[in-house]
C-alpha cells in the first residue's frame, strides 16, 4: 500500500515522543463551579501531551476542525510563507529552511504529532471526527491511514454547508459548497451507532393473499417444495393498514444481494418473469413472521422488478435503527450560525446541530459518562453541544476544549470560554430573547512547567503525585489511579510494580532499610530514586531493577 511521504516527515513522525510533560494550571477567576470539563489555553500539541497520564485511552470520540490550508487562516502554523511562527517552528523541529517547504509540506507537519497523540488518547471503542475541505483531503486521508490503520477508516462524509447560489466570491472559478467529514476507529471494538426511527406504525401493512384453489401446481426449488399459482388462482387485496395484513416489498436494488428472500427470488423466480407473469409462489420456511412461509409474486405489464410478501416481524421493536447516510446537509444552520453561545466568530464556526449530530454518530448519546475533545476549540461549539446534551438527556458527558493564542488574539479567554460561561448560565440571543443556561461549568486551565527543568531536575511546582503519574504512564501509558497511591508505593501493572521513593528534594535515596518498603508480594519491581546505595547482585537477587530520576525525560 503506498504511504504518504513530505519534506519535513522523519522530523515529525515521532516528535511527539520528543515534547515534555508540562503541568495544568487552573485559573480560578475564568472557571465555573467545580466540574470536570476543562478549557486548556495554550499550544494543542503541548496540552495534548499534558491531558496524556490522565485520559490515555479514556476518550470517546474526538471531533477536530483543523486550519483548511486554504492561505487565509489567522492561525499561529498557518500556511504562509511569511509567518515567523512556521518559519521558528519548522526551523526548530525540523531544520529545514522554509522555502524549502510546500504549503502541504508544513500543514503536514502541523497535523502529524498532534494526530499521534489524540490517536493514543481515544479508548479502544472510541472514534475521530476530522472537518476538511478539499484542500488537504487527500493528504489528511493518507496521513489518518498510516496513524489510525487503513482498516480504521470507517468512511467520508460530505457536508454541504452554503447554498449552490449563495455566491460569496464572484472572481473565484467554483463556488465552494460543501465540505469534508472523516471519520475513523480506533480499534473494531468501537461499533457505528445508528438513527433511531418510529417503527410502531402499521401504515404498510395493507395486503391479504386469497388462496383459491387448494391444489396448485408444484415444483421444487433448491430444497423447497414451492406452491405455484396461476393468474386466475390466487386474490392480491389491499385493505386497510393492520398488523396482521402483509407489507409489499419490491425486489430492486441491493434486495436483491441483501436479505434471503431476494437471494432466493434470483436464483429460482426471476428467470421465470417472462414466461409466468405475474403469478404467485408460496416458499415454506422463509420470512420470521411466524407464517411459516413467504409469498413471491412477478411482475406483469411494464413492472420490472418482482415483489414479495412479509407479515409483521416476531421480533419487531417500536424503534428501528437504520445506518447514517455519508451526505449530510447543514446549509441552513450553518447559514445562522453567527450569533450562536452569544458570541461572534469569524472564521470555523461550526452549528451546534452539526456537532450533535457527530455526537450522535459516535455513540455519545448512548453513553452517558462520555469524554469528548476539540483540539482546535475555536468558539467553543462542541463543548456547547455536550452541555446541551446532557440538559436534554441526562448524564454527565465531558468535554475537553484546548484552544492557542491565534493571531496575537487569546481566542481562549474572550472567546471560548465566554460562549462556554453563556451556554452554562444563560444569555440573550441575537434578537435580544433570552436563553436558558444548561448548568455544569468547567475548568479553565493554562500551560504550566515542565516536570523536569532544562537540566534534568525535577521542577520547583512538582508534587509527589506529579511524579507518580508520570512515572506510572512512562512504564504502563496507563492513567494512574490517584487513590491508589500511597509512599512509597504507585502503582502495578500484571506484571510488575512500581514504587517511588520520596524523602525530601535531592535526598531521596534507596536503601536496605527502604527494600522493607516495597509491597510483600513476589512480583519483580520497578525502583525510582535519586540514588541507589544498594548493589547490582542484591536488586538482582530482590527481582529489583532501579531507574534513576529523571528517567527517559522523552516520556514514552
């Protein structure tokens, strides 16, 4: 299969691994009430990094709308040529110069480690949405592939998002009128949800079948002794809808490949459609309708296409589940997205509806104690819908925004989280009516220090528990259970345990008498101290290995 190559890859592929663990720090003036939903202010690939030994593997679905690379993003890895930020960033990263770089080439390198990492952050049944347009389709699509697996692309959804005639700039050659939706897994675990639908009607069922003779002709079919009647021997009445009337299905299209009855009518009916039009077949055993056999009938006159009979399914439910089409059509709410969360934003603002609508795909509904994560926050509309998810239905649905300084503009802090801040106490819409707040709140966080200072040291800010979860995701890229922890002991894995000695800074050494600490189990150890005071031989002969703080600084 080929794989997507770009100056500037190699460099990036793995740079990721290479960015620092840096703390969260809460800022209590911009923050609401006490809940778990969070605002992170700061670079997305730097908060991804930090969100690691907390949600790793915990999302369900993530939904991004990266930069479209379309030249006009007011974004800080945009794709001109002159920003001085791509110029410092792909200068330091990669160590190109930048006119060696595509447009293509930077997006790319943009995207690649952050995809890396929310690739590690969704759970084993999650799922990653990804708003494009035809710009970067094709690249993103082979970029999504080599990162999420091929057989993790679940399918394209294409958005129609201005009206055909809506015209916003005459000059241009096409007028651009949808946009792009893609859709991946992150393992098979995760199953699509479905549309759910009225199916308590009996408007359909509208036919009875008058037998009327008893002897008809018979013939046998595959394994089946099949009832023929002529013409003249058989009634077709249509009465009014009933459960026990019969639904007419006509055999066209993927029927025919799809179910047991259409299979069955091309192999033994439909080459019989000339010679014995419009005459009916009785087929036992068929249908679960609880009649113990199914009607078929050919067409007559200008009819291609046969038809056959079904009574009400045994195991029919109210509510029937039908798959989502790959065509979404947003045009309107996308057309009055303006004033939405009480808050103007120019360029990206994505409909509440359309985002629900993600969220529905995803299996959000469903799941009550879902997280979900916007990478690329801008104006907060997928943190708005969770809120208005949870008033609606119940539950305590997460949401996790991260949003970067754009343009010298702190979008985070007057944009985002004053939508946010309206949505969950009220606000007046854009004629002046009021809307009811959702409740909840959130947690505006900002980028702190790095756990380790730029000589290896443990910083000043870093707790104990800090380094434990740390420590804990370097060996397991499991979160660690905080109420677990307990000095020295951290953590376990099936295979080992982890223990952390922490006196006092720059005294925390290993000792004999520390050994008396460990857990009184038989599972090998896994040690971190500043120093060790015991020898090779005696770890070895305690199924001891000891790892000197800091250890691997480049995390996982």
């Amino acid at each position: 299969m080929p794989t997507l190559d770009w100056i500037g890859k190699q460099a990036v592929v793995n740079h990721d691994k290479d960015v620092p663990f840096r703390l969260l720090k809460r800022d209590p003036k911009l923050s609401v009430g006490d809940s778990q939903n969070l605002i992170i202010k700061g670079d997305n690939l730097e908060a991804l990094k930090a969100l690691m030994p907390y949600y790793v593997g915990k999302v369900k679905c993530v939904y991004i709308d990266p930069p479209y690379n379309t030249g006009n993003e007011g974004w800080k890895y945009n794709d001109n040529v002159n920003s001085p930020e791509i110029r410092a960033w792909l200068g330091k990263v990669v160590g190109t110069k930048d006119e060696d770089f595509t447009r293509s080439d930077k997006w790319l390198c943009m995207m690649c480690p952050r995809l890396n990492l929310l690739h590690e952050l969704l759970a084993e049944d999650g799922v990653i949405f990804i708003s494009i347009n035809e710009e970067e389709l094709a690249s993103l699509k082979f970029l999504c592939d080599g990162i999420f697996g091929p057989t993790n692309y679940m399918t394209t959804f294409t958005v129609k998002v201005r009206h055909e005639d809506r015209i916003l700039k005459g000059d241009k050659d096409f007028h651009e009128v949808v946009e792009y939706l893609l859709m991946y897994r992150r393992t098979p675990a995760f199953k699509p949800a479905k549309r759910q639908r009225d199916n308590s009607s009996n408007e359909e069922y509208l036919y009875e079948i008058r037998e009327l003779t008893d002897s008809p002709k018979k013939q046998q079919m595959g394994n089946k002794e099949v009832a023929i009647f002529k013409p003249n021997e058989f009634e077709v009445i249509k009465q009014a809808p009933s459960f026990k009337m019969l639904k007419r299905i006509n055999i066209r299209g993927s029927l025919k490949e799809g179910n047991s009855s259409g299979r069955f009518y091309m192999k033994h009916l439909a080459s019989l459609q000339e010679s014995m039009s419009g005459v009916l077949f009785r087929v036992p055993d068929m249908g679960n309708d609880g009649r113990g056999w199914r009607y078929f009938l050919t067409p007559k006159g200008k009819r291609v296409n046969g038809d056959y009979f079904q009574g009400v399914p045994l195991d029919r439910k109210d509510i029937k589940e039908i798959p989502f089409p790959n065509y979404l059509d947003f045009e309107r709410e996308f057309n009055n997205v303006g004033y939405e969360g009480g808050v103007e934003f120019r360029n990206g603002k994505k409909p509440v509806k359309f985002i629900r609508n993600v969220l529905e795909m995803a299996g959000c509904l469903q799941d009550e104690q879902a997280i979900i994560l916007d990478s690329f926050a801008g104006s907060g509309s997928t943190g708005h819908a969770v809120l208005e998810t949870n008033k609606e239905l119940g539950g305590s649905r997460r949401f996790i925004l991260i949003q970067m300084v754009e343009d010298g503009q702190d979008t985070a802090t007057k944009t985002t989280a004053v939508r946010i801040r309206n949505v969950v106490k009220g606000y007046q819409g854009q004629r002046g009516e009021p809307v009811k707040g959702t409740g909840g709140g959130f947690q505006f966080m900002r980028l702190d220090t790095t756990l380790f200072d730029k000589d290896g040291n443990i910083s000043e800010p870093v707790t104990y528990l800090d380094l434990a979860r740390y420590i804990f995701f370097t060996e397991t890229q499991k979160d660690l259970d905080e109420k677990k922890v307990k000095k020295p002991y951290i953590g376990t894995d099936r295979e080992k345990d982890y223990c952390l000695f922490f006196t006092e800074r720059g005294k925390n050494i290993f000792t004999r008498e520390s050994m008396k600490k460990l857990p009184k189990n038989d599972a090998p150890k896994v040690v971190y101290a500043d120093r060790c005071l015991l020898s090779e031989e005696t770890l070895r002969a305690h199924r001891i290995v000891f790892k000197q703080i800091p250890y691997q600084v480049k995390t996982y």
